[in-house]
C-alpha cells in the first residue's frame, strides 16, 4: 500500500506541472485555439496516472531527496505501521505489519481515505439525486424532438434517444455519457445555439471527462491548488 510521504511527494509533482500549465495557457492564450486549450490537460492527466518516484524527477530532480530526508526524520523513532522507516518512497505495494494506525503518519494517512471516500459520498449522492430528479421530467414534442434531430443532422451530431424537459432549469444540459440525456428548460424557449452546444458537449465525451476531473478532485482533495486547477479545467470543457 502507499503510504502519506508517497501521496505528499506525488502531490507536490502533479502540482508543479500543473502550474506550468497554467503559466503557458496563460502566455498563450492568444495563440493556442480552443481545442488545445482543452487538450493540453491531457499532459497533467498523464502526469496524475503516472508514478511518482523519489529517484525521478524531470523539473526537479532534488525534490524527492528532500522528502526522503523530511520522511526518515520524522519517521525516526515513530515506528509506523505503514510506513517502513529506511525503504525509499516509491510506489510499491507492500502489507503492512498492523493494520492499526500507531504513529501520528499513520493517522494523518487514514484521514486522506476518509477525506477520500466523503468527497466520493458527496458526489454520488448528488449524481442519484440528479437523477431522481431526472425521473421527474416531461418526454418533449414530437416536433421539438424532429428539430433537434434535423439540427444534429445538419452538424453530424449525436441526438440523444432521450430528451426530457424540467421546470425552473435556467438553462439546458446533458447528463449521463453511456446514455446522455439532453434536458431542456419547459418554461422557456431554447435558442438553437444553445442545443448546439449541448450537442457538442455528447459529440466530445465532456460528460465523462467531468466524471474523471470528479474523481481526480477525490484523490487530490487535501490539494487546493488542485482544486483551482480542476475548476479550470471543467471551465476549458
């Protein structure tokens, strides 16, 4: 299993390439079209996947020999149940030899999973309420419904099987990316533009790289410059 310098050490990697990012989106801004300014994301997404190493680091190849050295001097002496005191922080699987928390790194580890598991709490409940609310819906016009498909037509887009309407949506969305639902506000018009763009949103996955960016918020909850980060990237979507 990982341990807390682990997470601390790949935390502070992810974060220094995605101010990177940020630095170059924003002497960019002008240059880089739409599209790349989404896609450039894709290099911190990787760089989330990918395992950090304390004997590699491209930007900075001293940071993993500072937390080594930050690791054994407070380890010295705690004899933590998770973390071995003299191995190297690398991310390797191994069992520890109690699965009782002993040392206060210990503890600080078990509230990064419970941090972990309220943010994923948090967001499935809300997701099974979105879609209780979903159930509550009104199936549109037939001739709404022909629009909307000679409009995807005209694009070649994708018009969801099922398009619903709700009372006191300010705006349209879709939800859902396995079998989006594309809803639309029952007590005002909807301009073509803005179909458009919800079609666009199921022609280009957005929906489920918002479930991705949700899950990467879980995992890097204890971060707040992740959650900037984040918040910039469901902007970019």
């Amino acid at each position: 299993m990982f341990n807390i310098w682990y997470l601390l050490l790949h935390s502070f990697n992810i974060t220094i390439v995605a101010l990177i990012i940020l630095a170059l989106k924003t002497l960019f801004k002008d240059v880089l079209s739409a599209r790349w300014q989404k896609g450039i994301w894709l290099v911190l997404i990787l760089r989330i996947i990918i395992p950090s190493s304390s004997s590699r680091s491209i930007l900075l190849p001293n940071v993993g020999a500072y937390v080594e050295m930050l690791k054994f001097t407070a380890e010295k002496g705690l004899a933590s149940a998770y973390t071995p005191e003299y191995s190297m922080i690398n991310p390797d699987f191994h069992i520890p030899h109690s699965l009782i928390p002993v040392s206060v790194t210990d503890y600080i580890y078990i509230l990064f999973f419970a941090g972990l598991l309220i943010f994923a709490l948090v967001y499935l409940f809300s997701y099974i309420r979105l879609r209780f609310i979903l159930r509550k819906g009104s199936a549109v016009p037939d001739e709404i419904r022909r629009e909307i498909n000679l409009l995807a037509g005209r694009y070649n887009l994708y018009a969801p099987k099922r398009i619903i309407t709700l009372k006191g949506l300010p705006s349209a969305f879709v939800c859902g990316f396995l079998k989006p639902v594309l809803v639309l506000p029952e007590d005002r018009e909807v301009d073509e533009k803005i179909i458009l763009h919800e079609l666009i949103h199921i022609k280009n996955g957005d929906t489920l790289q918002s479930l991705i960016i949700c899950l990467l918020r879980c995992f890097n909850w204890f971060n707040p410059v992740m959650h900037y980060v984040f918040d910039r990237m469901g902007n970019d979507i």
